[in-house]
C-alpha cells in the first residue's frame, strides 16, 4: 500500500484527488466536535454503550461523536441503513428491480430515494434519542438548558435538536459524496474507515497515558504489557482479516476456438474468482442489528423494568452464550441470503455457454450451473463461519486483555477498517493503471 501511494503522489490528478479526501475528511472529524446547544460534551455515559451494543457500535463508527451528543453523532448510520433497506426492497419489489437495471438514470433515481429514506430515519433516530436524554435539554447543573434558552419551551427545545441532528446526518452524506465524486474511492466507506481509525486511536492513547498515570511503577509496567499484548493482539487479528479477505477460489474456464469469416475467436483460458468472504461485514451488520432492534425499543419505551426487559438483559445479553450462539447462527444465515441475492449460478453457466466456454470436466448448462451452487455453498459456509469467529473470539480476547478497549476494538470495526483499507488501495491502483494506459495512447 505504501508504495502505490508512492506512485499516486507522482501523478498530479490523483495526488490532488487524496488531498480533496483527506480535506473532506478533515471537515468530517472537526465537525464530529461541533457541539449541540444545550447538550454539551457528554450525552451516554460508558457504562450504558458497553450494555447497549446497538449504541457501541453507532458510537464506534462515529469515533466517539455519539457519546458526545456534538452534530455527527448519527454520523452516516441512517444513510447506512437506508442503503441496506433499498437495496432489500430492490429484490422484494419488481419496480424497484427494474429501476435498478436502467443504467445511470436508474442509478441516480435510486440514490435520490435513499436520500430521502436517509433524512426519514434520521429524523427518526433524532426523535429517539430526545426520548431518552430529554433530561439534558430540560434541566442541566452545569450549564443553561436548551429549554431556558427558548423561552422555556421544551418542544421547541426538542424540535431544535432534532433539526441539529438531522442536518448533522445530511451534511454527512453529501460529504461522503463529495468524496466519492472528488476524491479516491467510497466516500461512505472513508467516514466509517475515519470513524472506527479514531476510537481505536483514542483507545490507544488513552492505555499510554495510563503507562505514565499509574500511581505505583508497577501499576505502569502492569498497563505497559498490557499495551504491548493490545498490539499483538491487534497484529495477529489483522493479519487472519486480511488473509481471508484476499483469499479466493479459481475456477478455471476454457473457451472453445471459433472461426468467423478469416478470422479466429476464443481458444483461451480464464477463470472464475470467487472470493472466500465476497460479503464483506454486511452479514455481521445485519446480525448485529436484528439483535440491537430489541435493545433499541426497550430503550427507546423504558422498557427494561418489564419482563421482556428483564428476559433480554438476563439471557440475551453481550455476555451471554445464548447471544454469542444467537449471533453465530445469524450471521450464517445472511451470509447464505447475501450470496443468494449476489451470486446467481445460473445466469454465469448461461453466460459461459453462450460464449462457447466450459469448465473442464463439467458438462455445459445445468451441470454447471449445479456445480457453481456447489462451490459457491462451500465457500460461503467458511466465509460464513470465519465471520461468526471473528464476531466473538476478538472481542472475548480485547476484553480479557483491557476492558477499557472493549468499545474501541470491535470485530465489526476491524472487517470495516481492513475492507476499506482494501478498497482504497484498489481504487488508487486503479486510478494509476487507467493513467498509465491513457499515457500509452498518447
């Protein structure tokens, strides 16, 4: 990586294309300590995001901004979940289905309506968190409230917030936008990426102050290893990421030889790649939001007093096998959906035939349509289980080694980051590879 970034910086269009970034990005984080009026620098305490692990990893993506209450403390998740529900309604509804097959035009009318489903549950999201942390609004010990500054009106406090929070959510988006049009790959992804870089890096800077803040010098050799086992730790879990994340299957396909008029076509060989983990984190975001729903509505009604409340907190905990168990299962279960939805067997085997391809040994048509299913099932199924493990493993490790960290390096953290890590690299290859050639025609 280090070195395509080298040779990116050499090329004038793509080093200004990383500057456009990291200034949007830039933009990103200072906006992320822009207070709200009448919330201050602290809206959910630690204890409450370590028990709610909806809210743990909204905090996480956000880089701390939602524990603060400042403007992006949605930062992109409603713009998250509206994609990932346009993209479901797309498979669920014919018009949609087809509107996605149009091209740029369709593309663009798609974008539009998960702009307008981001601003919905934004507004929706904003309305939650004023259910629960109105207090802060109505009465604060350490500063004057919201609702004394309007004259005390505690609805338009409220509407006030909201309307923060929601344009905090807007100018999110367009600024992952921005990126994506201006700089260097997903712009999406980049504010996730920046979001998770800097809880980890507080997280870090926060053990090293502890080296140095320990009352006795063994306390500060005690937090040094610590420290030095976090890295390890950190190193080790990298690596099996990555690794699996570049790992693939090749299926080779021969194309037969073809004579049109006085010329020959085909006779070459190619092959099929079929990533180990083509998925990415959208199987562990889909688990880990079916099982922070529940969370969401007993916080949002209060209801934990209650028997569903109690029952969720004493079996379904973050702690319990039952919830690790639950979450295992979940995540295989989208892991197969997803591929289902992503990899069709028999429009490739169509697709092969018509081009006078086979893969050896396999007869054309439905034998090969049934032997894609086949490897693709396989595939999925240890991509599948290598997500359960990395889900529940790393983060049992962090919070034996620290619990202090527990927040900060999260299984779903570490797949986002090393993915769009990836995906950054790839697109500046790109970008310096579509130069080169455009060199060569000159």
């Amino acid at each position: 990586m280090f070195e395509t970034l080298k040779q990116a910086f050499k090329v004038k269009e793509i080093r200004v294309k990383i500057w456009y970034t990291l200034l949007f990005l830039l933009i990103y984080r200072l906006g992320c300590y822009i207070p709200v009026p009448g919330i201050g620098n602290s809206l959910i305490e630690s204890t409450e995001l370590q028990s709610l692990s909806y809210l743990n990893v909204m905090n996480m993506m956000t880089g701390g901004s939602l524990a603060n209450g400042t403007l992006f403390a949605m930062g992109i998740g409603p713009y998250i979940n509206a994609s990932i529900i346009i993209q479901l309604l797309a498979v669920a509804i014919p018009a949609l289905e087809r509107l996605s097959k149009q091209g740029e035009e369709g593309r663009k009318k798609i974008a539009q309506y998960t702009r307008y489903l981001t601003i919905i549950l934004a507004i929706i999201q904003a309305v939650g968190i004023i259910v629960n942390y109105s207090n802060l609004l109505d009465e604060s010990s350490t500063q004057t409230a919201l609702k004394d500054m309007l004259f005390g009106q505690a609805w338009l406090a409220y509407v006030v917030v909201i309307l923060f929070y929601t344009a905090g959510t807007v100018i999110t988006m367009w600024i992952g936008e921005r990126i994506t049009d201006y700089g260097v790959s997903n712009g999406i992804s980049l504010l996730i990426f920046a979001g998770i870089i800097s809880t980890a890096g507080q997280a870090v800077i926060q053990m090293v102050s502890n080296i140095g803040g320990a009352d006795t010098s063994a306390g500060g050799l005690n937090n040094f290893w610590k420290l030095i086992i976090m890295a390890v730790a950190v190193i080790v879990v990298f690596t099996c990421i990555v690794t699996v994340e570049l790992a693939e299957r090749k299926i080779p396909v021969q194309y037969a030889k073809q004579i049109r008029g006085q010329k020959m076509y085909g006779g070459q060989s190619t092959v099929i790649p079929i990533k180990v983990n083509s998925n990415g984190v959208l199987p562990l975001i889909f688990a880990f939001s079916i099982l922070s729903f529940p969370e969401l509505i007993i916080t949002l009604f209060n209801l934990g007093d209650t028997g569903f409340g109690d029952f969720w907190a004493k079996y379904m905990g973050s702690t319990s096998w039952v919830y690790m168990v639950v979450l295992a299962l979940l995540i295989i279960f989208f892991a197969y959906f997803y591929t289902s939805i992503q990899f069709n067997p028999e429009d490739i085997s169509k697709s092969i035939q018509q081009n006078g391809g086979f893969i050896m040994g396999i007869r054309p048509g439905k034998p090969t349509a049934e032997y894609l299913k086949k490897i693709s099932g396989r595939i999925t199924l240890f991509g599948a289980i290598f997500l359960a493990l990395v889900a529940l493993i790393p983060s049992i490790i962090f919070k034996a080694i620290d619990p202090s960290t527990y927040n900060a390096f999260t299984a779903t953290g570490m797949l986002i980051a090393v993915s769009v890590a990836l995906e950054f690299n790839t697109a500046i290859e790109s970008q310096i590879m579509m130069k080169n050639y455009k060199g060569f025609l000159k």
